[in-house]
C-alpha cells in the first residue's frame, strides 16, 4: 500500500519529501483510536496494542483488549500519556490521490490535532475543512485540497484548504476509485502482518464524504 508518511513538517512518499500536497480526497474513515506500548518511529510500521474502529470498543480482531469499553480504559485517561494526554489516541485516515496520477491510491494517517480544533485565519484542521465544504454543498472528492503545516507548531499539524474544482474527465475517474477495494483497504484499520508496537499519532464525527 502506498502510504504518505509525517516527518519534519514534510509528507514523505517514499523517497520524496513535499513541504504540502495537492491531492484529491476520495475516502475517509471515521475517527479511530489506538494504543501503543512503545516509543513512536516514524521511519517503522508498527503495530498497536490495541485499537478500535469506533472510538467506542476495541474491534474484534485486538487480543490484548485494555478494557471493555474505551471510556472505562487507562489510557484513555488525560495524563496518561508522557506527555500530558491520552495515551490512546485518535486518528483519522484518508485515502487521497495526485495529480499526475489519479488511479493510485495512496493512505494517510491524520494525527488528532489536525483532525480537531477550530479554523485561525484561512487555516482549517480536517473537522472545520469538512464543514466548510459541506456549508459550500462541495463534495471533497469533486476538488483538489492543499495540505500544508503549520509552521507555528512544533508538533507537525496538518491543515487544508480548496484548491480548485476537478475538471469532469478527472471527477469521472475519482467517482471509479471511490469503493475500489484499494480505497477501501486505505481507510479500514487492519494489522495483520505488522509488528506490535506506534503512530503519531480526541471523541466527535469524523471527516465524511459526499458524491
């Protein structure tokens, strides 16, 4: 899977470093949750204790369920964490495509203070964004959005904004990979294979999208 990876307030896909991206939006999960035991690598895939696709329970496929229900769980506890917060922290992936290339798919995983938070300026994290387009009745899908940093944080934070419409051989094309199974396999939170341990990656809607 093609993933686009946060380091140093730069997208990385594969080699390449990117200070923003234009891309297409074609799907998105709802917010998820997960808890890792270990330190974040953003160089290393791994694996979470455990996780939910709901925010509200850990999904089935986790053996090591820290609790029932998430609201009864440790980690989901302010303070938890090292640094201050949540040790199980929300999430939010996307599936997005380029330009140059609409047909490949490529995931990305928005840590929760881009997803959360209100608009400063021009500046939208992902929840503001969604109801931006949604008050314009414009489907994300049917635009190019810019995903930039903020240069003012020191944790990497991700904003958006619209960049222009799809031109209609472009939005034909976007609607053909919308529940293409890749598409699909880019938002569902799935570990098999990985190794356990993190991600860098708080309870509300998540970023929805209309055709």
């Amino acid at each position: 899977m093609n993933r686009i990876r946060l380091h140093n307030k730069k997208f990385k896909l594969g080699a390449n470093e990117y200070d923003h991206l234009e891309c297409v939006i074609v799907n998105a999960a709802p917010v998820q949750r997960m808890y890792y035991a270990q330190k974040y690598d953003p160089d290393v895939l791994q694996k979470p204790v455990c996780w939910s696709s709901d925010t509200n329970q850990p999904d089935p496929q986790v053996e090591d369920k820290q609790a029932p229900r998430c609201i009864d769980c440790r980690h989901d506890i302010r303070g938890s964490a090292s640094s201050g917060g949540r040790a199980c922290r929300y999430s939010q992936k996307l599936a997005v495509a380029m330009e140059d290339n609409l047909y490949d798919v490529y995931q990305l995983h928005v840590p929760a203070n881009s997803i959360f938070g209100r608009t400063v300026g021009s500046h939208m994290p992902l929840q503001e964004y969604a109801r931006f387009l949604n008050k314009n009745n414009t489907p994300s899908v049917s635009i190019f959005t810019k995903m930039y940093f903020d240069e003012d944080n020191l944790v990497p934070k991700i904003f958006f904004t619209p960049v222009r419409p799809l031109e209609e051989t472009e939005l034909d094309v976007v609607k053909e990979i919308i529940d293409h199974p890749d598409t699909i396999k880019a938002i569902t939170l799935d570990f098999s294979g990985v190794q356990e341990t993190p991600c860098p990656f708080e309870k509300t809607e998540g970023f929805t999208i209309s055709t």
